[in-house]
C-alpha cells in the first residue's frame, strides 16, 4: 500500500526514506550535515573522512544513513567512524583541514520532545526547511 505521504515530501528526502526506512530527525541532521561538508569541499570520492560520535545505537546512529546519503563517504569505503559519545556530532577531516558540525541545543531540545510521538516525521520536513546556521553548530581550520 501506497505511503500517502510520500508525495508531500520533496524527493530527496522520500529516497532516503526509503534507503532508510523511514523518516526521522536524526536522518534529516545528518543529510544537512553531509551537505554542509560537500559544499564546503566538494563531493570527491576518498578525498576525506567523517567521524561521527553518535554511537552505534539508533536513534542518534540515524545521522550516520544521512551522511552516507549526501557525501562519498560511507561505513562500507572506510570514510565514515563511528564513535562512541552519545551526542549528535561530526568531525570530517581533509588534509590538514578539519570541519565539526553539532546541534544547535534548541533543535536537540525540540528532537527529543518528539520522541516517542507521532510527530518525527513532520519534525524532520520542518527541519529539513531550516537554513543550515539555524541547525548547526559549526567550527573547524
């Protein structure tokens, strides 16, 4: 049967619905963090490595498929870690270069407010609409 709401969502996100099997806030946070990487220094294959220190437990792990989603990087090539820290956060480095994304405490706050509802799903399309500096802590050289 058909997922009625899959033609309200852009179509980005319903294939990483689908590659992950369902839509979530953490998903969401780690596609715009992949991004946030890819703009800043291209997509080219093996040309960095991401760490993320979410742990390997969902829901937070959930950023991990969004940042398989929107850069080269993957569990499978070696580019992605992951660490142990319980905490929505990255560190993709290139070179001498290093980039960390977080989230910003209100979002985290929002996100777990939501869990156990029914309402992740439309938390992660609100999500997905905030502009990048409204989502993420950002640092790195």
């Amino acid at each position: 049967m058909p997922d009625p709401m899959m033609n309200q969502i852009p179509d980005e996100l319903q294939k990483a619905k689908m590659f992950h099997s369902h839509l979530g806030p953490y998903l969401v946070v780690g596609l715009k963090m992949g991004q946030e990487v890819v703009r800043r220094w291209g997509g080219k294959p093996f040309s960095m490595t991401i760490e993320v220190f979410t742990g390997p437990h969902p829901p937070l792990s959930c950023v991990v498929d969004g940042l398989q989603l929107s850069t080269p990087c993957t569990v499978g090539n070696g580019q992605i870690r992951i660490r142990e820290g319980g905490r929505v956060a990255i560190r993709a480095r290139r070179d001498e270069q290093q980039l960390e994304y977080s989230l910003k405490p209100g979002i985290w706050e929002r996100i777990r407010a939501a869990e156990g509802t029914d309402r992740l799903e439309a938390l992660a399309l609100e999500l997905w609409d905030l502009e990048p500096i409204e989502l993420l802590n950002e640092s790195g050289s």
